[in-house]
C-alpha cells in the first residue's frame, strides 16, 4: 500500500481498499480542515489508515511507514469485524 501510494497519490482508493473500509474510514477518521471539499484520493485514505496506527499527519512529518500502516490495518479489520457482527444483529442477542 505504501509504495502503491508513493507511485500514484491521486489513485481511486478501490484498488487498496473495499467500499465498505472507505465509508468506515470517512466516519471514523475526520479529514483535517480545509478550504475545499475532502479529497477522496488513496493518498487521503492511506492518511486515515495511518492516523489509526498512530501517525500524526503534521506538515513536517515523512510519509507514513510499513509498521504504522500496519497497526492502522489491524484497527480497520477489528472495526470491520465489529461494524459487521453490529449489523448483522450477533452482538446483544
């Protein structure tokens, strides 16, 4: 993902990424103020992805690493896993 990301930015985030992670993501991971509408690039998901694993997004930080991806990964899928065990009624039965 990382290197995807380092080659093509301002990809469709359908080639990392399934529907339901990126409406996931949009709920979960507020996109820092702008003057413009949100971008919905893989860059800008990849970011969200990272500021789950920890990542700060501040302007002088580098481009995330593997292992922040990582851990930014593994809190997607728990989140998923929940979001869909929530909505398929098997939690609180």
């Amino acid at each position: 993902m990382t290197m995807l990301n380092r080659s093509s930015p301002s990809a469709d985030p359908g080639v990392a990424l399934t529907k339901e992670e990126a409406v996931l993501l949009d709920r979960l991971v507020l996109d820092k103020p702008a003057a413009h509408e949100p971008q919905k690039t893989l860059d800008a998901y990849l970011i969200k992805i990272a500021r789950l694993g920890g990542y700060l997004a501040r302007a002088s930080d580098p481009p995330p690493g593997n292992m922040v991806m990582w851990r930014g990964l593994s809190r997607l899928t728990d989140i998923k896993l929940g979001a869909m065990l929530a909505l398929d009624g098997l939690v609180g039965n």
